[in-house]
C-alpha cells in the first residue's frame, strides 16, 4: 500500500485534512506533514523529506501545493502520485506580496486575531463567509501555528520561485482540484497546472472557494479516493 503524504497550507494544521485522512486511510497510511520548520520552501521540503516514507502519493493544499513542488525538485524519485489542491505554480504577483506584507505587520503589532479575521472570506465561497463552524476551523488552526509561525510562513511564500517551468516534467497521475470560487489561487491557475501537466485530471468544485476540501467535502473526497486507487482521479 502506498503512503501518503499530505502537506497542509499556510495557517493550517492537521484539522485540514482530517476528512481527507479519513478517505484515503482505507488505501494506505496516512502521514501529515509538518510545515512549521523552515524558512524557505526549500528548507521546509527539505524538513518533510527527511521524516516522510521512502516513497508516498503527495497531496499539497494551498501553501502545501508550493511545498510540493520544491518536494519535486529534491526528490521526485519518491513521488509516486500528486494531488494539487486549490493552489498554484505562479510566484507571488506584487498585490499578493503586498497584501502579505500588511498582514505580517498586523500580526507584529499584536493583531493577529484580526489578520486572521480579514483573511477568512477570501479562503472560502461567498455563501460560506458567514459559516460560523468552518470560521471556527480557520481561527482555530491558525492560532494554533501562532503570530511566529504566521510570518516566517509568508516570507517563504513571498519568496518562492516560479514553478511553472517544472510542471512539463511531471510525468505522475496528477489530481488538479480547485474550488469554482477560489479568489486566492483562481480556477484560471489550476487550469493553467493541468494544460502543463500531460495526463492530469482537473476538478473544479461548484459552491466552494479556497477551503474546497472542508467547503464541499464529498466531491473532493471522491476524486481523492478514485486518484489514490487507480491513479486516473476524475475529470
């Protein structure tokens, strides 16, 4: 059986993926990375490396999809299969890197409820901004990473380089799956990962932003299973 690897995004932990975890368990051991060590993308791929199965199926959410790629770049002999969830190949565009810059420096005044506040209804469907209980998830996780954690997070993000110059040469069966309203790595960008990828699969998920994986859990999960047990995942 196959592990896998599962690397969550910026302000995120486990809680992520606990879905996720529980629909892929059945085919194979589970392993969450740790994302909290490490300042560059390649430091904190180098990090996971070290403590992952010698071979896995790789799942990168968001910041995990950055993280993912760098995994790819030091050791793509270990990979066996990749899922890319509602993230991107492109390097931070100025108003990103601006935005992230403003966000850090709430966070380095004491503001870091509020930072995380400002950033929930750009990670989920405008029809969910009022969810209480997916709000609850987000404040809990990243509170949990804390203020520290935060920053060195998106300085590294802030750095990562273009990846879209390696995505031709991933020859894996690839999962490409991104919320229909994801306003923070849009379905142009999960598009643009699957026209590059040869033989990848895309989902875009109806009624779902950033957070398609806890937003409309049953889709996602579904494409999961079927790409973890043949290696095809769904149209």
């Amino acid at each position: 059986m196959t592990p896998f690897l599962l690397v969550p995004g910026l302000n995120c932990d486990a809680r992520v993926y606990a879905g996720v975890s529980n629909a892929l368990w059945a085919t194979g051991p589970v392993t969450i990375a740790n994302h909290r060590e490490g300042r560059t993308m390649a430091d904190i791929a180098k990090v996971i490396l070290a403590q992952a199965p010698p071979r896995f199926a790789l799942l990168g959410f968001s910041m995990g999809g950055y993280i993912a790629f760098e995994i790819l770049r030091q050791a793509p002999e270990r990979v066996v299969k990749l899922a890319l969830l509602d993230t991107s190949a492109r390097p931070d565009s100025e108003e990103s890197t601006a935005n992230r810059r403003r966000l850090i420096a709430l966070a380095q005044k004491g503001k870091f409820v509020e930072a995380i506040e400002q950033t929930f209804p750009k990670s989920v469907h405008p029809e969910h901004a009022g969810d209480s209980g997916l709000y609850a998830i987000h404040r809990g996780m990243a509170q949990t990473n804390g203020p520290e954690i935060f920053e060195q997070q998106q300085e590294a993000i802030i750095a990562r380089v273009d990846s879209r110059p390696l995505l031709a040469s991933i020859k894996l069966p690839t999962q490409i799956i991104v919320g229909e309203g994801d306003q923070i790595t849009p379905p142009e960008v999960a598009r643009e990962m699957h026209d590059a990828i040869a033989g990848s699969k895309l989902l875009t998920v109806p009624k779902a932003g950033h957070l398609a994986l806890l937003e409309q859990p049953e889709p996602v999960h579904a494409a999961l299973k079927e790409w973890a047990s043949n290696g095809q995942g769904a149209h």
